[in-house]
C-alpha cells in the first residue's frame, strides 16, 4: 500500500476515486477467479480434460465415445428390461442389447452429430398476446 500524503480536498477527491476504481478492479478479479474454480471442480470438466489429455489419436476418442454410449444403453436396458426379471427378461435384454450394440457402433457419428445438433440448439420463445 502506498503512503501518500493528501495536502487538499482534490487530492483526496481523487485518492477517494482511485482506490474505488482499485477495488472494482480486484472484486472483478475475485470474481473471475471463483468461476474459473467452480468451472475447474466442474466432474464433467475433469473428465473431459482428462480424456483429451490421454487420448490425442481421433480414433481412440471415437472408441472411448462408443464404449460409453454402450454401457450407458446397457445400463438403461438392465434398469427397464432386467436381466433379473426371469427368463424373459434375461432374453430380451440380451437381445436388445445386442441391438443396441450393432445400431451405435454402425452409427456413433450420426448420433453424435444428433446430439451436437440438440445441445447448439436454441429454445424457441413463444409470443404471447
């Protein structure tokens, strides 16, 4: 901090405005700073980071995708149609998720191109008279 001897009423006019013009400028900071944090802790933030650090080859990144898509459609088949629900239910999982399984790896850009296309999207706003 800067000691500074104020002689008349402008100076400490101007002082007075200086250290508010400081403090805007280091709130501003502050405030910057805290987003970039809660942005940094964000799970799904780490995740991403991490999978574009270990995956540099086009390829892998695609494989990666393919393998989550399948346990996520494998998850949602076991939650709906059970593997523990008896024979039946045992059959048609297997069979969907054979399905399913075939249908994203033959179609995993065309699905990421889906939900790319969903996520840009912008919500229409409706008139209202």
């Amino acid at each position: 901090m800067e000691d500074q001897k104020i002689m008349n009423h402008l100076e400490l006019i101007s002082r007075i405005n200086y250290l508010k013009l400081e403090k805007f400028k280091q709130e501003e900071e502050i405030i910057n700073s805290y987003k970039e944090l809660v942005v940094s802790l964000n799970p799904l933030s780490i995740l991403k980071e991490s999978i574009n650090k270990r995956t540099e080859n086009r390829d892998e990144k695609v494989d990666l995708l393919k393998i989550g898509m399948n346990t996520v459609a494998n998850f949602f088949i076991n939650r709906y149609w059970g593997k523990n629900r008896g024979i039946k239910g045992l059959i048609s999982s297997a069979l969907i998720e054979l399905i399913s399984i075939t249908f994203i790896n033959e179609n995993t850009s065309k699905i990421l191109l889906g939900i790319s296309k969903l996520m840009r999207r912008k919500p229409v706003k409706e008139d209202y008279y």
